[in-house]
C-alpha cells in the first residue's frame, strides 16, 4: 500500500512557517460588503492567507500517522495543496481592480479543483483499514480527530475562498457568502425536496418531510399544513415571533447540514419501511398458505415473489384472509420525516425526527466516524447541496460522512450537532447554530480559533487544547490523543536524529 511521501518543495515549507490569521467574520462581512478599496484589502489578505493554509494543510497531511501519509490518496491531496501555492506565489499580490479579477479567477479555479479531496481522503482511509484489518479499530477515535482537524482547516480555508468570491457582487441583504435574512424554512423545504429525491433514486421510495417552524406552543397535528408554520403565518400572537427573525448565517452551509441530516432521516425511514414491508408481506405468505392447506387448496399456491404488494392485490386471491391482516402500522406510505426549527435569543435551533428505527447504542460513536459505512449504493449529491464537497459520489468507499461533516460545519460557527435515538423506533438529531448577529459581532470562540490560530502541526499539546474547544471532547479522548501525540513526537524525535547522524 505504502510509497515514500512526497517532499513538499521550499516554497511550500517556506509557507508553512508562516502564522496564519485569524478572521473575525464581522471583519469579513464588513470588507465583503465594503468600497472597491476594502475587496482590495479583502484580496491581499486572502491571497497571502490561501497560501499558507495550503501550505500548513500539506504539511500536516504529511505527519499524519497509521501510514495514511504514505498512501495514495494523501499523496494527490498533498500535490494538489501545494501547487495551489506555487499558483498563488507566482500570482502578483492584487494592487488594483483589474488584478482583483484575474485573483478571484485564480481562486475559483482552485475551489473546483480541488473537488476531489473527500473523495481521495476516503480511498486513503480505506488503505488504511485494509492494511490494519480488526487493529483499525484500535486507531479509529485517532484517525476521527485526525480528520475532524483537517476538514475543519478545509472549511475554513474554502469560507474564504468562496467568500471572496461571491462578495465580487452586491446582494442586498449579503456580504460574500454570509447573509443577514437566512430563511431556515426555505432552506429546510429545497433541502428536504433533494434529500427525497436523492433517497427515492436509491431506495425507490422516501417519504415525506414535513417542515414546521417557530410553532413550540401550537400543537403538531396530522391536519396541520406545514407552510402555515414554515412562514409563521398564522402565528401572530406569538411572543417568539416579534423579534429576531433576523438570522445571520451562511446560508450555504445551513443548507448543507439540512440536507445531510434529512437525508439520512430519510433514507433510515424508507430501507425501515421497505423491511418491515418485506417481513409484513412474509408474514401474510404464510398465513395464506396456511389458510390455502386448511381448504386444501395447496397445490393452487402463489409463488413467494408473484404476490405484489397491497390490499387490492391480494384480496384477489382465492382465500378468505381476515381484515386486519392487511393493515401496517403506518399504513399505505412509510411515516414523514419532521423537521422543526426555532427562533431563540441566542441561537436558532433545528430537530430532524424520523421513525427510521434508530440505533442501537453501540453504533451511535460509529455513526459519527469517518468513511464508516458504504453499504447502501451511492447517489451523487445534488451539486448546490454539497456546499464544498460536491465531488461525485459514485465510489462506496467514500460514503459515511455526512454526519461528521454536517457537526463540522454546525462547529465551525461555534454551534453543534446532536444525536438522540430510540433503538427500535426512530432518531433525532438537534442543530444548534449561534446567531451571528447583524454583523457578525457575536462571532463564538470557536470560530475565533479556527481554523487559523491552530498549529499546523500535529505535534503540540496545543493544537489538542484548540481541537477540545471546538466542541466536546471527553476527557479520556485528550487523554488518549496526547498520549498518542507524545510518542509520535517522540518517534519523530528519534527518526529525525537518527537521520542527522547517518
Ligand atoms: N437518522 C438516522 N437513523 C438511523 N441511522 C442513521 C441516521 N443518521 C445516520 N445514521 C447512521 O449513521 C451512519 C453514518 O451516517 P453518515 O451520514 O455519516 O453516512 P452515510 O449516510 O452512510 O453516507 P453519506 O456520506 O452519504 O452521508 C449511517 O450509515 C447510518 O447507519
Ligand atoms: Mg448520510
């Protein structure tokens, strides 16, 4: 599996050593939506800022462990990082408008370029796991933190780019990528609309979404019409609704989460519907073909996979079959998904509730594991879904990562993601995204250290006390990681020494 890891060139080393910036996202949305002077000042700090994250991302690829350095999928991610600063150091530093354009090419050509990077991470871990076999579980909680740190790095890195990028138009309401009207319904209802679709390409079937919002205090009944509540209409006299509808985001990653969590909500529903179909429709072959050998009508049987499924269809076979038989427990469509979102004072808050099933308890810490699963057949995502990971989908391998991503991204901004599930009935997954305020002003700590002020190497006590920031981290987790990371260092030390002595 292994082969040497490549030598990053001077340039990118160079780079590397450089402190990276921390951007305060009042500062982003205020130079986004600025003079013509300000996006040139936007310009010159991202341009140097671009090249070192690429440049420290290159080099902590490098020290990673396991032999996930060595293989070939970070082997492609590393080459195509640091050629982005071989692209960005021979680019000039942008003085004035017209060199302004030809960098927000540059940098557009490096967000689709770079597209792939989820994907050859995924082949990457799966070397791993191949090569290590049942010992990979050993090193997994590693390998999760390992890639938690570099997507957050990732997202950050791509904020900017995109961001620079879009505040190249004026959007009433926007500054780049960052929105002070952000419609969680409207985003929740064209999330739900790809997420069916993606699941019914899949499964052939997906179920409903219902999607209710600011509606804690109305009751949730069958006969209620969702868009009543999605727009707040009809709600007037509520106390939650007087203020702060105002939610400043970034719109493109709330819908990302949506579509994650919805899908996967989905998909647990319809392959739980579809079994229990199957096991219904077993249970029913059985009992008619007791009832067929009772009135001795054996020979007459239908074959196990002539008997459609439905009521009509097999009330036309020749045997009296009691009326309750037919019924499923959620009768004729599998149950919706329901997806509930608040306004609060300090955050705005989202619950995605499905009668999938759930999980059992023991697979919950896998759930959030990278490149776990790979057992259902993969749709490519809808392409304005993806946000920044829109790379088609096609290889198995490098399914099971909406959820880690979808926390990223919630963590990212200093907000969360938390599943709750009831093995054997269904799952529920709350979002919690802080209010950026008008301008951004409450901009968490989390954001405030990442991804920017975090040592580029993995070696530091440091950089774990800033992972440990960005959301829970049990205590046995930065026991286990900084042990891990002292000896690593520790080799390091030792092959570093070895090597100045030959
Ligand atoms: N609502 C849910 N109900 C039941 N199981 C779930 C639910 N959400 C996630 N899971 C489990 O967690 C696993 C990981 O989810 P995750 O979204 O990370 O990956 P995936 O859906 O398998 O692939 P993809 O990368 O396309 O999202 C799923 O494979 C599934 O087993
Ligand atoms: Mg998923």
């Amino acid at each position: 599996m292994a082969r040497a890891a490549i030598a990053l060139s001077r340039r990118v080393e160079d780079f590397s050593r450089k402190s990276c910036r921390a951007f305060p996202l009042e500062e982003l949305y205020r130079l986004g939506r600025g003079t013509g002077q300000d996006r040139l000042h936007l310009a010159r700090l991202i341009h140097q800022e671009v090249a070192i994250r690429n440049a420290q991302l290159c080099k902590e690829l490098l020290l990673l462990p396991f032999g996930l350095a060595q293989t070939e999928g970070v082997g492609r991610v590393v080459e195509c990082f640091s050629s982005y600063v071989d692209w960005l150091s021979a680019f000039p530093v942008p003085q004035e408008p017209k060199h302004d354009e030809d960098f927000t090419q540059l940098l557009e050509q490096i967000l689709q370029d770079n597209a792939d990077v989820t994907r050859s991470l995924g082949t990457a871990v799966h070397e791993v796991k191949t090569a290590l076999g049942s010992a990979y579980e050993e090193v997994r909680p590693e390998v999760d933190l390992i890639m938690d740190r570099f997507f957050i790095k990732r997202i950050g890195l791509r904020f900017l780019i995109q961001h620079h990028i879009e505040a190249a138009q004026v959007v009433p309401g926007a500054s780049g990528i960052i929105r002070s009207d952000v419609g969680v319904g409207e985003i929740l209802r064209s999330a739900a609309t790809e997420a069916r679709k993606s699941v019914e390409d899949e499964l052939g079937i997906s179920p409903d979404v219902e999607v209710f919002g600011d509606g804690a205090e109305i009751p949730i009944t069958q006969s209620t019409h969702a868009s009543t509540y999605a727009t707040g209409r009809g709600l007037g006299s509520s106390p939650n609704l007087v203020h702060n509808r105002h939610f400043t985001h970034v719109p493109s990653h709330v819908r990302f989460i949506c579509f994650e969590l919805l899908r996967n909500a989905c998909r647990a529903v319809a392959s739980n519907w579809q079994r229990r179909q199957l096991q219904e429709q077993q249970e029913l072959l059985i009992s008619v073909a007791d009832a067929a050998f009772k009135a001795g009508d054996g020979d007459n049987l239908p074959s196990y996979q002539s008997v459609p499924l439905g009521r009509a269809a097999v009330a036309t076979l020749p045997f009296a079959v009691p009326s309750g038989m037919w019924k499923t427990n959620h009768g004729e469509r599998p149950a919706p998904v329901r997806a509930i979102f608040a306004y609060g004072r300090d955050e705005v808050s989202i619950k995605v509730s499905d009668e999938g099933g759930g999980l059992p308890r023991s697979e919950v810490q896998t759930a959030w594991s990278y490149y776990t699963s790979g057992t259902h057949s993969h749709s490519a995502r809808p392409r304005h879904a993806q946000v920044d990971f829109h790379e088609p989908r096609e290889l198995l391998q490098t399914a099971g990562v909406g959820l880690p991503l979808a926390r990223l991204h919630a963590r990212y901004y200093g907000g969360d993601v938390v599943l709750k599930s009831m093995e054997g009935f269904g799952t529920d997954v709350y979002v919690f995204l802080h209010r950026l305020g008008q301008c951004c002003e409450n901009l968490p700590q989390g954001v405030r250290i990442s991804p920017a002020q975090q040592d580029s190497s993995v070696g530091g006590e440091a950089s774990i006390r800033l992972l440990e920031a960005l959301g829970d981290m049990s205590e046995a987790d930065v026991a286990f990681l900084t042990r891990r990371l002292h000896e690593r260092r520790l080799r390091m030390q030792d092959s570093q020494s070895a090597a100045e002595d030959s």
